[in-house]
C-alpha cells in the first residue's frame, strides 16, 4: 500500500512537471540586421511592412528602445546581458580571420533558458566568434544550429570573402551546408519553419531568428522590387523588397505556429541589430546619423514584443530599455536563474512590459567607450573622462557624447532629398555633444555649453564605467582561417 501511495505521489508530482514544462510560454526571438528607424512601416516608411505592423499593433511598441551601433556588440550584450566594455568588444565587430570571441567566462541566454527546461534552436547569423568550437552556437547552449558564422555575405550562394580569403559561410549544426541559389530569407524561414514542424509541445521552445536581411549587399529576387518600381533610388528599392522578403518571412513563420498550436503560447521579441546604414538603401529619419555612429539614428533601434499572456497588448511604451536588458529579462518571464553568470549590465524589464506596474528599473545606458579609435581635441583640463575618447553615455534625459562619433547628418530618405535640411556646423576639434534627448530626440539641440554642470555630471559617470573596462579584445588577422585549408568553407581553425 505504502509503495502504490509513493508511486502515485511520484507520478502527481511528474506529472505537474510536465504541466508545467507545457505552460512556459515559448519564445521567437527576431532580429534584422541594419534595419533602419524608417524602414518600418509604422514608423512612416514608404516601405510596407504588414506583417510586422500588425504583430506590433497587438502588441507593444518599445519607442524608447536601444541597440549597439553595430553587428557583434548588439548582439553579444543580447547573449550575454553585459555592456561590451565587459566582455573586451568594445572595438568593432568580429572579422572572420579573427581569432576573437564572446567570452566563455559566462553563460548566455540560450544556456540559462535550456537550465529552465527549453528546447534551443537557432537560424541565420552568429557573429560572435567561431575561431574555435567552443565558441560556435552549439557549444553555447543551442541544441541545432541552421546559419553563417560572421557576416555580409552573398544572399544566394552564401561566400563571404575577406580580402583574399574566400569560402562558404553556411553551417547545418557543425557541419558545412551547400544550398546555393536559395535566397537567406527564405532558406532561413523554411528551416526556423520546420523547427516548429518537428518540436514537441510538452516542452517549451526558444526559437531565435537572427536574420541576414537586411544588411548589405543589396540582393533581392527581382519580383519583391516590383510593388516599388516608384522609389528612382535604385539602393532604397532593392533594399525595400528585401524588407518585404523578410516581413514575408515573419508572416509565414508565425502562421506555421499558429498551425501547430503554439503560437497564443508564444511570445515574440523582434529587435533591430543597428541602425540603417545609409549607404546601402537603409534610412533613420528623422533621427540623426546611422550605423557606426553614437548618434540616434545608430543606437535608437527599431524593437515590439507580442504575446498573448501580455497583460496589456495594442499599446506604446516610452520606458527606456536597452538590448541587454533580453537576457535578464526572458530568464526572469520564465522563472529560470541568473547563477553562475558574470555581473549582468541588463535590468529585468519582465513587469514593465508585461503589465506596466513597474517603471523601468534602467537610469543609465552606457552606449559605448572605445579606448582604439583615435582621439579627437584636447582634453578638459578639469575632465574626470577622456573627453577625447570615443564614447557616450545616457542618464534619465541627458545624453553625452564624447570623442568621435561619427557623421551626424540628417539624412531623409532619397525621395525627400529636396527637402531643406539643417547645416551641419563642421568643427573638426569638438569632442563633447549634450542633448536633452526626451526633449530633443533627434539631436538638434546641443547645449554642452551652456549646461556645463550636466556635462561634469556625465562625463564622472563615463569616468566610473571606465574603471569596470575589461581591455579591448581586437586580435590580428589569422591567415590559418583561409577557407583554402578547411575545404571551401569559413570555420573553427584552432
């Protein structure tokens, strides 16, 4: 009797594990690559994003929502929850001959959701470091990998050359893959597609989608440029199909869940990486600057949630949230734990978005400090920062900018291109910007001069986050990686 008793509490137990296995919520995690401010069609766009517009209308809007300027750095502190001067990535982005990586001193996000019992899946871009295999995605927490380990290669047979080391970048799990002629997005939806396909419900999937579109080079098959033969600008045209080829994308991947019956269980994230990067048909007005800057137009991303459990759905939110504020973030929503990771830069954001009872937890953003760009001007004699270093900070409604960073045009798109912009006073040795950024989002204002004790105030706060620096991690290029010596294909070489 005893043990029949023991044996029906072990399978009442079990079985509210499984329950509650079912019930976590699964989770779709998007991300664009140089997907410009103005690129959304619910930000304006003459580009139609439908598909995106909608999930973001039920949802909620993050509209005050940042990103790193580039590639690696956004989509290291997504992983990680820790500010590049963290992690020593301060300088760049990772070049496929690098020996260089996300640190393994800490476990990243698909690691602790895996701890909470999900199944972790990945499909598109890494770029986080590949040199050896305990750096490639499934060595960090995801059970399959379906993508390209560094970046801005060719949409349809997938080469990435560096200069004049040329290979495939394509990857099933750790193996080369060979799909040439079949268009990224596409290839990339139909595989995160057949990951839903073959899932089991019992168990909750994260299921993230890092996509290729839509960075250069601008590629596109010609039927999706067709709805824009109206924008003359050649770039911004092609770019716009390869936006819709991607909203596309994210319609069917969510009708498959739909099919499946997961998705009212699902909550999406979709995040920009960047801003749009001018020069390849991508567009931030009327924000300032673009990809690589420290301006708005580089930092402020494009970003929505969307999910069924939300408690407030159909709506704006102007809390300040930063892409690091994910990893803490997704852990918490799912009761999982932060041990065993490195001190986390990302605040949990679960209880503002979700229901809006709490302000965010965020004061400060720390947008970047990098100690190898050369220096601009002199320094202020009475300056606890650098201020000839490229940097900037954000503390509630202030932003300060230091060193250099980078073009600060006011660029609209081509078709408003007769449209009388404001002149940019060239001053080749200013090294401090301060703007009130609630007040003045795209950066017209800047009152350094006359708001002096604001920029002390600012400048001690860089001078702390210096102290945390880890050194910046920016190796030499590895002639061992040429494709040459590992059969036609980028991969680990150490």
């Amino acid at each position: 009797m005893k043990t029949l008793l023991s044996a029906a509490v072990l399978l009442a137990v079990l079985a509210c594990f499984i329950e509650g296995q079912a019930t976590k919520p699964h989770i779709l995690l998007v991300i664009a690559d140089d997907f410009g401010y103005n690129d959304i069609g619910y930000h304006g766009s003459e580009i139609k994003t439908p598909n995106l517009d909608k999930l973001a209308g039920e949802g909620i809007k993050l509209e005050n929502y940042y990103v790193q300027p580039i590639c690696t750095p956004t989509r290291s502190q997504l992983m990680s929850g820790r500010y590049q001067i963290h992690t020593g990535l301060q300088h760049g982005v990772i070049f496929p001959p690098q020996p260089n990586g996300l640190p393994l001193d800490s476990p990243i996000l698909p690691e602790k959701l895996k701890e909470a019992g999900y199944a972790t899946h990945a499909v598109g871009k890494w770029h986080l470091g590949f040199y050896k295999k305990e750096y490639l995605p499934t060595s960090r927490g995801f059970d399959s990998y379906f993508g390209y380990l560094s970046g801005a290669e060719d949409y349809f047979t997938h080469e990435r050359c560096f200069g004049k080391m040329c290979g495939t970048d394509l990857h099933d799990n750790t193996n080369p893959a060979s799909y040439s002629g079949q268009y990224s997005a596409q290839l990339f939806s139909h595989r995160a597609a057949d990951v839903v396909k073959n899932h089991n419900t019992n168990q909750p999937l994260f299921l993230y989608l890092p996509f290729q579109s839509v960075h250069a080079p601008l590629q596109v098959p010609e039927q999706y440029t067709k709805p824009y033969m109206h924008i003359k600008d050649v770039q911004r045209r092609t770019y716009a199909g390869m936006v819709s080829v991607m909203d596309e994308a994210v319609g069917n991947l969510t009708e498959v869940l739909k099919q499946k019956g997961m998705w009212d269980n699902t909550l999406m994230v979709f995040s920009t990486d960047n801003g749009g990067q001018i020069h390849a048909g991508g567009n931030n007005y009327p924000l300032r600057g673009w990809k690589n800057s420290l301006w708005e137009g580089g930092v402020h991303g494009v970003g929505f949630v969307h999910g069924q459990m939300l408690k407030r759905k159909g709506i704006v939110s102007r809390d300040l949230i930063h892409v690091s504020d994910w990893f803490p973030t997704l852990v918490s929503m799912v009761g999982g734990n932060l041990n065993g990771t490195q001190p986390l830069d990302g605040v949990d954001q679960w209880r503002t978005i979700n229901d809006g009872s709490t302000p965010s937890q965020r004061k400060s953003i720390l947008h970047n400090i990098d100690p190898l760009y050369p220096p601009v001007g002199q320094r202020l004699l009475s300056s606890p920062f650098d201020n000839r270093i490229r940097a900037a900070v954000r503390m509630g409604d202030w932003k300060l900018i230091t060193g250099f960073p980078g073009n600060g045009s006011w660029v609209p798109p081509p078709h408003m291109k007769s449209q009388e912009m404001p002149k940019i006073k060239n001053e080749a040795e200013k090294n401090i910007w301060l703007f009130n950024i609630t007040e003045d989002p795209n950066e017209h204002n800047d009152v350094s001069s006359t708001m002096q004790h604001v920029v002390m105030n600012m400048l001690e706060l860089l001078a702390q986050y210096n102290k945390t620096a880890v050194p910046c991690r920016y190796p030499n290029i590895d002639p061992r990686a040429d494709p040459k010596y590992h059969g036609g294909y980028w991969g680990p070489w150490e």
